[in-house]
C-alpha cells in the first residue's frame, strides 16, 4: 500500500501542492499520495481547505484524519464529491492557512506553556485561536496575570523553533539530551521527532509550529479551572 507523504513535517510553511489521487473511503474521504494537510492528532484539529481536479471542480475539505493504519491521510470531502475522484487522477491541494496559521501560533505558545509550568502535562487541545493544557498539580497557587507575563516575555525574546530527527541510537548515546527534555520521546518506531526552541525547550513532537516564537503574538491566560483533587486546566487565547 502506498503512503501518504507528510510534506507538512518538513515544511509547516507550505499551503499548496500538487498530488496524485490512491483512491477514497466510504465516509467521504480522498487519500492522496502526498499532502500540505495535518491530519487530526495530539490535540492539534485536521486542517480544512479544499481540492481541485484537473477540469477546475473544486471541493471544500471540512477535516484532515488518518486513514486506520496511519500510513496514510485521508481529506474528507464528503461521499458525493468523493465519488467523483479516480484512482491516478493529480488534483491540487489548498490549505485554510489564515486558520492553520492561528493553529500553530496557539500550538507554540502552548510548548511555552509547558516551560512557564513545569509539570506533568496530562492532556491538551487546540482551537481557533485558543488553546489549553491540563496540568498533573493539585495546587500550585496559579496566578493568570503572573503565568500571561511569563509565557510573553517567552514569546518576545523572538527564539527559533527548529525540528530535527534523532534515532534511538542517538538518543540512547546522548542520555543528557533526553534528561533536558520536558516530554519522555517514544521508543521503538526507530527514530523521533525532536522541535527546539532555542534555549527555552526542547521535546519530542509531530505538530507544526511557527518559525520564531515572536510570530505567536501576544497570549492570555484566560481562565484556570479545576479537573479533579490532582488536575488544573489551563487556557489560553491569542490576544489579536
Ligand atoms: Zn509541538
């Protein structure tokens, strides 16, 4: 089976390509064999866009999932539309980057998140300009004003965000990096996607993320609540 490559890993920037048609699902989806389309998974939604056939046919995309194994992606256009698209046929993707863009500034700024409190990170999910983290804490005295001037002094000190993958052997020959690391990575799938913010954090992640923390903005805390004895959650929102 051929999958489905993840231009989105390499470059987060990119809003458009062209791609060859594997074939579709019952549920509406067309699975291409390439894609600029992050597909639904740690908290970050599936992008939305559309694609057009060669003969100018254009059809919104409402969400970005994998497909049951994960080796490839499927773009849900619903079952009419996807009834239309042949196996080999090109069409050309096009990304809602105004949205996407929101989603990896908010996706960021939570990596900060997690440097401005750090502790075991429990859960989180991003949305439309906002975004959250629950936290493994019974009781930290979190103050919203103190942790928003934290996490924006983070943001204005403009850092790169880079990726890199590492393998196992590197990991297990550099014990050190893997102790800086605010996330344990995955063992086992050989090697492990490393995103790095200069001199402020470093951790195992599949996301996309803006290039420089300053192109996040200015962010908020805007609301603390309490999920069980052990559990803060903690939300946050682009001011702009
Ligand atoms: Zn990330």
């Amino acid at each position: 089976m051929t999958t489905t490559t993840l231009l989105f890993r390499d470059d987060a920037y990119a809003t458009a390509c062209e791609a060859r048609v594997l074939g579709t699902t019952p549920e509406g989806g067309v699975i291409l064999d390439r894609t600029v389309f992050y597909a639904q998974g740690g908290g970050q939604p599936g992008d939305v866009g559309a694609i057009v056939r060669a003969n100018g046919d254009r059809f919104d995309i409402t969400n970005t999932v994998y497909g049951a194994d994960r080796s490839q992606i499927v773009h849900l256009v619903g079952p009419e539309a996807a009834s239309r698209f042949e196996g080999g046929e090109t069409a050309e993707l096009q990304l809602d980057w105004p949205r996407r863009l929101r989603r990896m500034r908010v996706h960021t700024a939570l990596h900060l998140l997690s440097v401005v409190l750090p502790y075991p990170v429990t859960g989180g999910a991003i949305g439309e300009g906002d975004g959250r983290l629950d936290f493994d804490i019974p009781d930290a005295g979190l103050d919203k004003a103190e942790i928003t001037e934290k996490l924006n002094a983070l943001i204005q000190r403009d850092a790169p965000v880079t990726e890199r993958w590492i393998t196992d052997e590197e990991l297990d020959a550099n014990p050190g990096l893997v102790k800086t690391m605010s996330v344990k990575p995955p063992r086992g799938s050989g090697r492990v996607r490393l995103v790095e913010i200069e001199g402020i954090d470093l951790q195992p992640c599949g996301g996309t993320h803006v290039r420089r923390t300053g192109e996040i903005g200015t962010v908020a805390i805007t609301d603390i609540e309490k999920k069980g004895k052990q559990n803060r959650r903690v939300r946050m929102s682009l001011v702009d």
